[in-house]
C-alpha cells in the first residue's frame, strides 16, 4: 500500500533553515511528482511547489521562490523541502502529497512535520 | 493565480442532513477541480477529482459538480465521520491553490 512517512517535529529559531523528508514506499517513487503543502495552526493550506522525482526539475510557487528547494533522493525513494531563513510565520505544519496524474491531484499525504519558529 | 471561494466559510447540519457546499474560481478552470477532507489533527483526503469523479474508497454519498467557476460538493446524507474541514482546490494551472475551507459542525 502506498505510504509516505515524514520526518519528526522540527524547533528552529529564525533565519535557521529546516529540511523535511518524505520517505515514500508501495509504489514506483520515480512515476509520481511529489507536491509541499503547508498550513499554519488554524489556518487553510497552502502548496508550496512540487518535484518531479524522475528528473529532479521543479516548481515553486513564487512566495517561496529562493526560500525553498525540493530535492530527492530516488535510491532511498525519498523527497526532501528544504525552507530557509526561517520567520515565526513560518509555523506550520509541512505536508508532502503523492500527485497521482501529474495534474495536481493529490491522492496520499503524509502525515505532517510540525515545524515551529521561535526563538 | 486563480483565487478559489468557498462558501459558506462554516455550517451547521445534522445527521441525516443533506448538505452542498460552494466553490467558486476566479477564472475558468474547466473540470480542474478536487475536493479535500480534512479532520483535525489529520492529512487531507482526496474526495473528488476533476469535479465530479469519486476517488476510490470514497462513500457514494459524497459528489462533485460544476464546471468552468462554479463547483459544489454534496453530502448526500451527513454521518457522524463527515463532520470535518472540506477544501476545494484548483488543478487547472500552478500555483495550485485551495479554498478558504468549509468546516462543517454538528448541530
């Protein structure tokens, strides 16, 4: 069964960066983008790019274009959202998603990563 | 980027209530349009997918319509397990974005 488990709860101080895996399992990594999605305490969600994990190439949503980079890493099927400088607005939890068309329709999620700013 | 609305932002119903929530896109967006569920604590869910399609395991009570900007998505009859946080969410172009979220609360 397709499964994507994310790294532990992150507590960083500001201008820190933080990077976050998705290790993803039951399914061929390399065949499905990888998207970021993020949603502060109480609040909606917001994407934050996706990777194509087959060729590595990438798309960042312009509010975070030179904050974040996306990599993977296909020998261990794993995905990783790397967010830098970080800014107490930066609180949120850090969701990966499974696209299942390359069309943005995202079928599994992984659990959230809780990354807390403050210093 | 296309804005998405939802509407209405919260909703009262009961079990047994048949229940329909709007999504409207700022632009066109033809069928590319999925709705999330959401409970607390917890990963969204695929429900729908390009408007009207139901994703696998999903109860047939849930469906989509619309298309071109204006969406809904209709809980035929509310179970308890319904009571969540329902996000619709663009599929048409990048930056994907998402609704408000609905959140739907036992009366």
């Amino acid at each position: 069964q397709v499964q994507l488990v994310q790294s532990g709860a992150e507590v960083k101080k500001p201008g820190a960066s933080v990077k976050v895996s998705c290790k993803a399992s039951g399914y061929t990594f390399t065949g499905y983008y990888m998207h970021w999605v993020r949603q502060a305490p109480g609040q909606g969600l917001e994407w934050m790019g996706r990777i194509n994990p087959n060729s590595g190439g990438t798309n960042y949503a312009q509010k975070f274009q030179g904050r974040v980079t996306m990599t993977r890493d296909t020998s261990i099927s794993t995905a990783y959202m790397e967010l830098s400088r970080l800014r107490s607005d930066d609180t949120a939890v850090y969701y990966c998603a499974r696209d299942v068309s390359a069309g943005c329709d995202l079928d599994y999620w992984g659990q959230g990563t809780l990354v807390t700013v403050s210093s | 980027d296309i804005q998405m609305t939802q509407s209405p932002s919260s909703l009262s119903a009961s079990v047994g209530d048949r229940v329909t929530i709007t999504c409207r896109a700022s632009q066109s967006i033809s069928s590319y349009l999925n709705w999330y569920q959401q409970k607390p604590g917890k990963a969204p869910k695929l429900l729908i997918y390009a408007a009207s399609s139901l994703q696998s395991g999903v109860p047939s009570r849930f469906s989509g319509s619309g298309s071109g900007t204006d969406f809904t998505l209709t809980i035929s009859s509310l179970q308890p397990e319904d009571f969540a946080t329902y996000y619709c969410q663009q599929s048409y172009s990048t930056p994907v974005t998402f609704g408000q979220g609905t959140r739907l609360e036992i009366k």
